[in-house]
C-alpha cells in the first residue's frame, strides 16, 4: 500500500543519499528543504502536514555542524532545533502521523559516563560535553518527548543514535563543517597550492564514524522492518583523529611527513565511544562500509563535486 512520506532535512547530507536509494520506492516521497518549509515556524508546519497528510515522518532537518560551529553559535543551535523538533513531534501526533524516524547523535551523550562504550540507557545521565551542549540538550528534549509520544499517544516515534556521519554530499564549509569534509577540503587546498596542513587540535580524541549511505539505509529499515520502539545506536569502528587524517591524507597523496598539529585549536570532547549491540542483534546481517572505502568515495564524491558542493 503506497505510503506518503515526509523527509525533513530532504536536501542535506542524508537526505540526498535517502534520495538516491529510494528513486525507485513506489511510495510518495517529500524531500523538504528549508525554502519548502522552515520548521521553526509551527503555523508553516501545520499547513504542510494539512496539505500532505503524511504517513510516515524521518526528521532528518537540524541546525548542526562540527566542533567549531557548535563552540560559535551554541544559542542559535539550541532554539532552532528545539523548535524544528518540537513543531515536527507535535504535527505528527496531531496529524496521526502513525510512525517517525527521528535523528540524535552520539555526541549528545555523557562526556564523564559511568562506563564505556556507552549505550541507548545511558544518554541522560549526567551532562554532554560543554562543546555541543546546546546541540545535545535539543536532541536529548526529542528523545524523552518521542517517548512521552509513544506512552501516551501509542505512537511509533524512534530514534536512532548515529555516531559521526560523512560521505557524498557532506557540507564542506571550513568554518562549520564535521573532521572529515573539514580535513579533506583543507588537503584538497593544501594539495592545490603544495601547501603545508595543520591538523586542529592534539589528533588524541577519539571518534566513530558511519557513512551517509549506510546511515541512509538504517533509517529505511527502522523505518519499514523494525516494530519496537526502542532508540538505536548505528556505530562503526573508532580511530584518532590524527590516524584519521594520515589516512585521509594518504587517500588523497599528501605527504604525511608535511603535516603538523595547531594544538591551539580545540580538541572538544576526547572520547564518546558507543555501543552498536542492540543494532547487531536485530540486524546481524547489516553490513557498514570501511572507514578506508568510505574515505575513498567520499574524496572522490568531493572532487567530482567540487563545484557544486557546500564549501
Ligand atoms: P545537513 O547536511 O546539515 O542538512 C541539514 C538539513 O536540515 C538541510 O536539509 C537543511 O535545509 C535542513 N534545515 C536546517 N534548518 C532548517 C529549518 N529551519 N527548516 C527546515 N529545514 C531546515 O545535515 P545531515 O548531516 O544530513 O544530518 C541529518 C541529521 O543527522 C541531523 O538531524 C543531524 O543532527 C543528524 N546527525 C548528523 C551527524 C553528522 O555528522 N553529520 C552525526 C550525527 C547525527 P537547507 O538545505 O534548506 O538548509
Ligand atoms: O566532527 P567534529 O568537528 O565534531 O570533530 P565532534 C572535531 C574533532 O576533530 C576535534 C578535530 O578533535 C578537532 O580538533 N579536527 C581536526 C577537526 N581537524 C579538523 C577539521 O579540519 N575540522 C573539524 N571540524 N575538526 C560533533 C558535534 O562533535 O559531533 C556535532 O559538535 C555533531 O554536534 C557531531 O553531533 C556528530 O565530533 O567533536
């Protein structure tokens, strides 16, 4: 039965690979950008859930970006995401929006746990990391509230838990991009212009990543296979941040020995390792693709981009 389905945050990074695996989909699909609908606005919110009476929702739309934007516009974080997020949950449960995908992230999790790696219980136990506060407490209000949802209204509203995202269609923008697109534009300069690199901060932090495609993929299965409505981590693998950029460095040809560290630039939270069990176990066959094939695709997603892409 062809469902109607809204996709906020439809022209980002996830939003654009959700896009491409389900050119095919016989449902009908709304990729929203901010210029179709700015979900800060709740009467601009009720308006588009009256004229597509959606199905299903994946709220992908989100005011975020690395460290340093984060560090920048902490207030402007919080009270765009806690409206974007409050406006979407309310729709979808006055509109009878009977399941929705909802997206928060590793980074919104304890930066002092009481264990490691942490998992899905442990995200409201004691306070983020001051970098991303604004960021975390956004994410962790729509956690409880999706679950406010589903015990009173018998909603399915479920969140998934992704570690650091890249890939194809990445934003690249120096000031506000993630590592990844943030060190593979800086090499792609510094290659461009036989240049010296500095890596920000000490390369000690520790990070996980997963790749837009596989992420995408995840969110299709919640959405159409998993009936609980439990949140989930999707993690891969964890390296350094310095291990990071000599393999990034390495995909692209830059000499490693040319590289350096400003360890005056942040290093933000050193550590935010988690737990993808829960995940495993429902879905043992999933595969994510290798951090080194992923960098790959992505660097060449970039290059093949580079005039067109966000930078
Ligand atoms: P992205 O590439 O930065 O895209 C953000 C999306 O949100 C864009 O489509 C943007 O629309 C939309 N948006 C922003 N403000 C809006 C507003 N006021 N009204 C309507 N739409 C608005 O994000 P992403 O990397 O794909 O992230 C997708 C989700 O994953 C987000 O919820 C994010 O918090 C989460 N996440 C991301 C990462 C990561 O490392 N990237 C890690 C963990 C979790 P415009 O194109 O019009 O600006
Ligand atoms: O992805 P990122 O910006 O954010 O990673 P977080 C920051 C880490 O990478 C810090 C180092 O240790 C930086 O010092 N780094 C090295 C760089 N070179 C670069 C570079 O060129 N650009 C950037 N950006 N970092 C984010 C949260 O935390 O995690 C967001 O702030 C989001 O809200 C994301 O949720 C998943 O991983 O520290």
């Amino acid at each position: 039965m062809q469902k109607k389905i809204i996709v906020t945050g439809g022209s980002g990074m996830i939003g654009s690979c959700l896009k491409d695996i389900v050119i095919n989909d016989n449902n009908n699909w709304f990729f929203l950008s901010s210029k179709d609908c700015d979900l800060t606005n709740i009467d601009s919110v009720n308006e588009l859930f009256t004229k597509i009476q959606p199905d299903y929702v994946i709220h992908l739309a989100a005011n975020v970006g690395g460290l340093f934007k984060n560090l920048r516009e902490r207030t402007k974080i919080f009270t765009d995401n806690i409206r974007m997020n409050e406006n979407i949950l309310e729709a979808c449960n006055n509109h009878n929006v009977e399941k929705g995908v909802f997206c928060l992230s590793s980074c919104i999790f304890p930066h002092k746990p009481s264990k490691y790696p942490m998992n899905e219980t442990m995200m409201h136990e004691s306070e983020p990391h001051s970098s991303n506060e604004g960021y975390a407490y956004s994410k962790r209000m729509m956690e409880m509230q999706c679950r406010n949802y589903n015990q009173q209204y018998n909603r399915k509203y479920i969140c998934l838990i992704p570690v650091n995202l890249y890939g194809p269609y990445d934003n690249f923008n120096l000031e506000d991009s993630h590592v990844i697109p943030g060190l593979i534009h800086r090499l792609y300069n510094a290659i461009e212009n036989n240049g010296d690199f500095q890596m920000y901060g000490t390369g000690k932090p520790l990070r996980q990543f997963v790749y837009s495609y596989d992420f995408s993929r995840i969110i299709l299965k919640t959405l159409f296979e998993y009936n609980d409505t439990k949140s989930i981590i999707c993690c891969n693998d964890e390296i350094s941040i310095k291990d990071l950029t000599y393999l990034i460095s390495n995909t692209m040809g830059y000499d490693t020995d040319k590289i350096t560290n400003d360890a005056s630039k942040s290093d933000g939270c050193l550590k935010k390792t988690v737990d993808g069990s829960y995940f495993k176990k429902i879905y043992p066959e999933f595969k994510y693709r290798s951090l080194e094939d992923g960098i790959k695709e992505t660097v060449s997603w970039f290059k093949e981009n580079y005039d067109n892409c966000r930078k």
